[in-house]
C-alpha cells in the first residue's frame, strides 16, 4: 500500500498511444507522477510481475496514491477528472458530454486497436513493410469516419473551443498515423486541430520523443 505522501504512478511506453493520452491528462490537471518505463518491444508487459499489477498485459496502467490499479485509458483520464476538476477535461451538459466521449472511443475502440503491437504481429510478422501497409490503410479508414464527425462538431478544438478529454485522444493519433505514413491531405480538419495542440506545452512536453525511455536516436530527431 502506498504511503499518502507518495505519488501515484503511471506504468508507460513511450511510444504507446494509450500512455500518451494519459500522460497529456496529468500535465493538464498538474498532477505529479512517477513514470515507470514497461517496454513492449521486449514483452516486458508479460511479466510475472506485470501481469501481477495488470492481469490484461497492457499499458498504461495507473497506480492511486492509496495503491489502487486503474487500467484503460479512458478510465484513466475520467478517474483524474472526477479526483481532480479544475481545468476540466469534459463538458458541461449531457450531449456535449457524450459526444466526447463518442470522438475518443472512435479512437480508442475503432481505430487504434488494429494497430496494437499484437495485431500487427499476428497480421504481418516481422515484415514491417506488411505492418506498415495494414497500419496506414486502417488508420486512414478511420479517419475518414472521423474527419466527418468532427464537421458536426469541431471549433478550434474537437469539440467548440475547449480541450476536451477528446483532443487528448486525437493528438497521439496522429502520432501513429506519421508512422504509418498516412495521406493527411484528406483530413484537413483532423490535422488543422492536431496542429494546433501541438503548440500547447501539454501536448509537446508529453511527447513520445520527450520521454526517458525513448530512445536517444530518436530524441535526436526532435519534434
């Protein structure tokens, strides 16, 4: 158990889009944290000690100050919502509510699971060219879906003119969608919004390439 002046912690990849948007969440709420690396590349995520904390093998994973495991990341991001409302993450009112919710499941249950490391190894082997090719195509299926559902809905941000939960699923995205080398000429609303988070501190300092288990070759490539 956890002492009451310890942090809680964010179990991490740095390259995981799911840690990502969690790790966005805790900058804009500015909670303090410690960051513990689980490398999925190595499989670390299968460990007997891992698997201890998290039965599902998957990251992230949040620790509570009083030792409590959340998983998921929308999970997550509403348990930091609720403990901490300032600088609030959802709107006001039921609808609006919903239709963020809507935008970041359209993400994180549609389009970001057929790019899990386990699918594209099931998929495609070691064949990265494989990967990348089943990548960019369901990454730009998806986008196709969103990019229309953020014309109904979208201001300056996913939703009217204020961060939501629903940017905070967006960014990382993108993220993935640069690695698969996804045709963003036909989303210029995804990307016009991206864009402009990418300036707020939040979004860089939270960056995969800004984060210590990255690694230094990738550093080097900045931003």
């Amino acid at each position: 158990m956890a002492s009451e002046e310890s942090k809680p912690i964010l179990y991490s990849y740095f390259r995981s889009t799911a840690s990502w948007r969690v790790r966005i969440a805790l900058e804009w709420k500015g909670i303090d944290y410690e960051y513990r690396n689980i490398d999925l590349v190595s499989g670390a995520q299968q460990s007997e000690e891992y698997l201890k904390l998290n039965p599902y093998g998957k990251v992230p994973l949040f620790i509570t100050k009083d030792g409590k495991a959340i998983a998921q990341s929308e999970a997550i991001i509403e348990y930091l919502e609720e403990i901490k409302p300032e600088r609030p993450m959802l709107p006001k009112g039921a609808c609006h509510r919903a239709q963020v919710r809507s935008i970041a499941q359209v993400i994180a249950c549609d389009i970001h699971p057929l790019q899990n490391l386990s699918v594209l190894k099931h998929v495609a082997g070691p064949d990265m060219e494989k990967r990348s090719e089943w990548g960019n195509y369901w990454t730009s299926k998806g986008f196709e879906g969103l990019e229309s559902m953020l014309e109904q809905t979208a201001g300056t941000y996913c939703l009217g003119d204020n961060i939501t939960m629903a940017d905070m699923f967006l960014v990382p995205m993108i993220f993935n969608a640069q690695r698969w080398k996804v045709d963003m000429k036909p989303f210029p609303l995804i990307t016009r919004i991206s864009n402009t988070l990418m300036t707020l501190p939040e979004f860089k300092l939270t960056h995969p390439h800004r984060q210590v288990d990255c690694p230094d070759e990738l550093k080097e490539t900045g931003l």
